[in-house]
C-alpha cells in the first residue's frame, strides 16, 4: 500500500525560519531594551504568533527554526531557544574585528532548505543585515515566498525584494503582546512613485513626536531609533513612509515646512 505524501498530511504552510540573533537583539537593545529581553528569552511566544498567521492567512509551520548566535556573548541565552524548538548554530567571532561566521553558515542552511525535499513555501529571515538581499534573490527565483523581520533601519533595497516585511514597530507589539490578532507579516507595496511637487499631505503625528524627540535628545541620535519613534506614533507610515518611499526621504522633508 502505498503511503500518502508527508507534505499532505497537516494543514498550514511550510516554512523555515533563519534567525541572525545578535543583528536582531542589538537592533531591539537599541529600540527597546525590554523587547530585547523577551525576544532573547521567550522565542516560543513571538514564533507562535507567527505561526498562526493573521485574518486571510494560513497558518504556518516551521519545519526549520534555526538560531545562529555568537556564544562567547549570548551563551547564557542558548538554553531558552533550545527549549523552543530552535536549533543553535554557534558562530563565533573569526577575526580580530569580531567579524562572525553567522552569515555564512546561515546562507549555507537556507540554500540546503531551498533544494531540500521539505518544500519549503516561506523563507523567514530575521534580520535588517542587507547583506541577505542575495539570498532572497535566490528564494524569489524559485518562486518562495520571503519574509524579513527587521530589527532597526532596512535598506531600501534589501525591503523591496522581499515579498513582506515585519517591521521593528509590528515585531515590538509581538513581544510585548500588544497585537489585537495573531501577527500577520506586512506586505511589502510598491514605492517606486515619487511625490508630486506641492501635494498637500496631511501632517502625520509621527511629526511632532520625531520632532519633540530629537529637540529632547542630549545629542546625535540613531536613525534607526526615530524611525521606531515614528512608526510607534503613527504605523500607516510603514506602508510607504506617507507617499515618500523611505525613511531618509520622509525625514529629510520635515524641515520643508
């Protein structure tokens, strides 16, 4: 008798997802130091948000869950992501500059997933290092799905070729369990349109709260951080940055009136 296809036998799309912890953890340190501490120590929570998916999505399930850390810094964090289901690939520092081995051996991880029998539909990527947008290059020309969870400024590049993006605003609410619904990832919209000169736009209140902040701030602050300020205080600017296609593009016009 023969035996039905393993792909077939549970609902939900088959995903794998590739976590680049010390890119993720210090870009949420930067943002939130206590969503920091909870992506660290509770990955389970923050996976199964998104493992059930969202309104109109199906759930997903992580066939891959790989954790690639440095472990002469973040050891003490291993235990928490075993005991999630995670495997935990150690990278540690190869140079003097502290350059690790993540990338490499979670390139090398996700090209096996791509040409393995598992049939991986979604590639999760959590990361804002652009130096994956090649790797999703890749995932894209054999036509899978590609999410990138992003924690701290994206390039524009690196959002663009994924097909959704989690930004660090939405992925701060997973942690903190603010979300009203299981998280669904972001689409990623279509920015190649420019501002027309002279459109009147309405003024976002992500305006004043950027402005008060950096007033406030007792010296340079990182674009990154204000970027999350923005979005916290008005999230329908993640969609296109209101009209202006980045972030950059969408702060430097702030001093125009």
């Amino acid at each position: 008798m023969m035996e039905a296809n393993p792909q077939s036998r549970r609902p939900g799309i088959r995903a794998a997802m590739f976590v680049d912890f010390d890119n993720v953890y210090t870009g949420l340190h930067g943002l939130d130091p206590l969503a920091a501490k909870r992506f660290a120590e509770d990955p389970k929570h923050w996976a199964d948000a998104l493992s059930a998916g969202g309104a109109g999505e199906q759930s997903r399930r992580f066939l891959i869950r790989n954790c690639y850390l440095n472990p002469v810094v973040y050891s003490k964090y291993r235990t928490y992501w075993t005991r999630a289901g995670f495997r935990v690939i150690d990278c540690p520092s190869l140079t003097q500059r502290g350059k690790s081995s993540t990338d490499i051996n979670l390139v090398l991880d996700a090209m096996d997933a791509l040409a393995g029998p598992a049939g991986i539909e979604e590639f999760f990527i959590a990361s804002a290092d652009a130096d994956f947008t090649s790797l999703i290059q890749r995932f894209r020309a054999a036509d899978r799905m590609t999410t990138v969870i992003a924690a701290g400024a994206v390039a524009f590049a690196y959002r663009e070729m994924a097909d959704n993006v989690v930004e660090s605003h939405d992925f701060v609410a997973i942690l903190h369990g603010t979300t009203s619904e299981p998280m669904p990832a972001i689409r990623s919209v279509d920015t190649k349109g420019s501002v027309l000169p002279g459109r009147t736009k309405a003024v976002s209140p992500a305006v004043n709260e950027v402005g008060e902040f950096v007033r406030s701030a007792p010296g340079p602050v990182a674009g990154a951080l204000v970027a999350h300020r923005a979005l916290t205080a008005d999230p329908s600017l993640k969609a296109d940055w209101g009209g202006y296609g980045k972030f950059g593009t969408w702060v430097a016009q702030l001093g125009n009136g």
